[in-house]
C-alpha cells in the first residue's frame, strides 16, 4: 500500500537534498518531481522555479521528465539556456532529445541556442534523432550502448566497459552486442555470462548459436513492432539497427513502459470522448470547450433517442408502467454493448485480432449477447410480472431485453471493425455511436412490442 504523500516532510526531503547533492543520486526522478509539483500547487510559481534552479543540472533533466506537461512548460520556459544546456547534456540521448523536443515546441530559438552550446557529437545524435518520426522506432532509441568486437578480448571490454561508466555515466547494461569489423550487429551476450567467460579468450571463442539469435528491429520500424517485441518476447533492451545492419541503438524497457502507459490513458480518454491534450490544460475555458463538442453530439444522439419514445406517446399515456421500465431495457443494452465495445477496441488497438478472425469474433460476441439477453429476459420478466401483476408486460420486456443485447453485441463488434477500416479511430467515436444504437434499438423494441400485445 502506497504510503500517504506528507507535504513538508517531503519538503524538508528536498531541502535536505539540495544541501547535500551527492545524496540525489538515492531518489528516484518522479519523487522528486512529485515534491516539485506539490510546491508548485502550495506555494506557487515562483517558489516552485526557485527549487528548479536549486537542483544540481545532473538530476534536474529526468525530473523535468517526469513533470505534467503544463509544469514541464514552464519550467522550459523559465530556465535558461546555460542551464538548460548543463541539464540536456547529462541526460541520455533519447531523453534529450525528449526534452529538446519540448523546449522546440515552446521556443525554437531557444532550442537552437541550446544546441549549438552542447558538444558536436550530442547534437548530432539529438538532431539525428529527432529526425524520426514519432511513431518509428528511432524516435526511441539511445545511441548509449555497449558493444564489442568479435575479435576483442573479453577481459579488454570488461575494462573498457567500466571506463565508460566512470567517464560517461552509462547505464542499464545488460547484454553486450557483438560486432564485426564494419559495425554490422551479428548477436550478443548477456552480461550475466560474460562475467563467468575466460577474460583472456575473445568472444569470437565464445559464439554459440544462440548468442547469434539476436532479435532487432529497424530504426525505420514501427513504434507498435517495438512494443510487440517487448510484450511477446519479455525483452528489457532490444537492439536497433539502420536499412543496412549496423548497430545504431537500442531500445530499453522502461521506454515501453511509458508507452502502454500513456496508450491506456490515451484510450481511457478517447472512450469517454475527453481530448487527452486537453486535459493537460490549466484554461478552464480550453477544457470546456473540447469537451462541448463531444456532448453536444451527445445531445443530438440522445434527441433521436427521445423522437423514438415521441413516436409511441399514446402507448405510454395508455401504460404507465413502460415509462417505469422503459429505461431499464436501455441502460441493459448499453452496458451490454459497453462490455463488448471495450473488448474489441483492445483487442484492436493491441492488434490481436485481424479481419480473418473478425468474423469468429462478432459471432462470439453475438452468442454471449443472445445468451446474456435469454438470462435477463427470464429474470426482468418474472420481476415485472410481480411487479405489475401482469404477465404480458412481463413477455414485452422479455422479448425487448433479447432484441436489444443482440444489436448490443452485433453493434459492439461491428462499430469498431468498420471504424477502423475507414482510417478512425475507434477508440474516439465507437461509443457515442453505440450508445445511439442500443437507445434506439431499445426503445423501439420495447414501446413497439407493447404497442402490439398489451394495447
């Protein structure tokens, strides 16, 4: 259980801390960016940049990193150039490059100021990094790694391997990748095994078959194949290599893990018809003004909806007891449909289904739904029987509940498939066209099957 979060003790933490520096290297960035955000929201701005430019420019990159985007802003904005240029130089290459990013979406001269103040090689790999596109694989990827010659002693790389962490800070070294000659990656070698090998023999020595099946992607690939290689082959680093095969990069897990983090919010958000970008806002006006537009097609959907009851008013005059269970039918077939929606966009957003198996799919969904719909029909029939004391109300709600959690299911499968081939995005408009359906489809079921048998 997560202990409750102590505004001044964890104040006096962060005092602490910056009398004594050394000692951030033991917190981890998001506790400090956690404390930072509190100051920020108890004692304002000011105090909150003040703290900012306290924090030695080490530490100061990964916990801007771990900030809300609106706190990240301005503190970008704040900062100077000297310093922001101490703190992206400290920093791997992706998170730099990160960071650079955002600074070129607040200020591009400032990101330019920045990058001709760092050294040739680190704006070299930042530039050349942010040149991917965000959704292909470079666009992740470190240019920190640990390589070795087929030929190299394994005791010489040893050493060398510590130079590196001494002078350059390099981190999370678990495998040690094999090159040729000419850079071409040929496999590698878990850091667990290199330390039980003969320090005098080269790895050439070593190279078993294994050792040589090597999973990688191209810098050029898919954001999704990164994340399928990680999920599908529990992977905590994965090599990236240019169109010819030379070793570039790599991937590392906690990357991934920021990605399906910010995937399920992403989805969270678009389902319930809230603009991600927009919650990050402070503007109040900002906010209400993207979330208007979903409830305004709301609106329209549910005006359908209530031209479908208009239809069958003398019914409901004539039977007061449809208004009474009228909703209940509704709100039936739009968790039945939620349930099934909500399958489906996963399994489509996680690419674990395709249109060969949609098929299978949709009748599987059919077949709970007709299942599900046979179960309740016997029960909110027998309910509004002894409810009501009539047996006939008890048939129409019966047969409503069937009708409805079919097209739920049919709808809730389907919707999101058809979607998703016209090139939208399920997760955005799925639901409110659901929900038109199941109100609809309900409604009419219901008044227009007790308009034929009790009236």
């Amino acid at each position: 259980m997560q202990s409750e979060f102590n505004y001044q003790i964890e104040k006096e933490m962060l005092n602490s801390l910056i009398k004594s520096p050394k000692e951030f290297e033991h917190r981890h960035p998001s506790d400090i960016a956690k404390v930072l955000k509190e100051i920020y929201h108890q004692e304002g701005r000011e105090t909150f940049i003040g703290y900012l430019r306290n924090i030695p420019d080490e530490f100061l990159g990964e916990s801007l990193l771990e900030l809300p985007e609106y706190l990240k802003d301005e503190a970008l904005e704040e900062l100077s150039v000297e310093q922001l240029v101490e703190v992206v130089d400290e920093l791997d290459s992706d998170d730099a490059a990160d960071l650079v990013q955002d600074i070129a979406e607040l200020d591009s001269q400032k990101e330019q100021e920045i990058l001709s103040n760092l050294d040739d090689q680190d704006a070299r790999d930042i530039k050349t990094l942010q040149g991917y596109n965000e959704d292909e694989a470079g666009s992740l990827m470190q240019t920190e790694l640990f390589s070795a010659k087929l030929d190299e002693k394994v005791g010489d790389s040893i050493k060398r391997l510590k130079e590196l962490k001494s002078k350059t800070g390099l981190d999370n070294i678990y495998l040690v990748f094999l090159i040729d000659e000419f850079g071409f990656l040929i496999g590698y070698v878990p850091l667990e095994d290199v330390i039980t090998f003969d320090f005098d023999k080269t790895y050439r020595e070593y190279l078993k078959k294994h050792y040589k099946q090597v999973r990688y992607l191209k810098a050029t690939s898919s954001v999704d194949e990164v994340v399928k290689y990680f999920e599908d082959y529990d992977l905590v680093v994965l090599p990236i290599v240019d169109n010819e095969g030379h070793l570039i990069g790599r991937v590392t897990s906690d990357d991934i893990y920021d990605i399906i983090k910010e995937r399920a919010t992403e989805q969270i958000y678009k389902m319930a018809g809230v603009d991600e970008d927009s919650e990050d806002e402070r503007d109040v006006a900002i906010i209400t003004k993207k979330r208007a537009t979903w409830l305004l097609i709301n609106l329209f959907t549910a005006i359908a909806a209530s031209f479908v009851i208009g239809l069958f008013d003398t019914t409901i005059q004539s039977y007061v007891a449809l208004a009474i269970l009228m909703p209940i039918v509704a709100s039936m077939g739009g968790n039945a449909g939620t349930q099934t929606l909500t399958v489906m966009v996963r399994q489509l957003a996680l690419q674990e289904i395709n249109w060969s198996e949609a098929k299978q799919a949709i009748n599987r969904e059919v077949l709970v739904s007709i299942l599900n719909g046979i179960i309740f029909a016997i029960v909110m029939g027998t309910i509004a029987y002894f409810w009501f004391s009539d047996y006939k109300l008890g048939i129409v709600i019966g047969l409503a509940m069937v009708i409805n959690l079919l097209f739920a299911g049919l709808f809730g499968s389907i919707i999101p498939l058809i979607l998703r081939k016209i090139g939208i995005d399920p997760a955005v408009a799925s639901s409110v066209l659901l929900t038109t359906v199941t109100d609809i489809v309900g409604f009419f079921a219901f008044l227009g099957l007790a308009k034929i048998i009790l009236i």
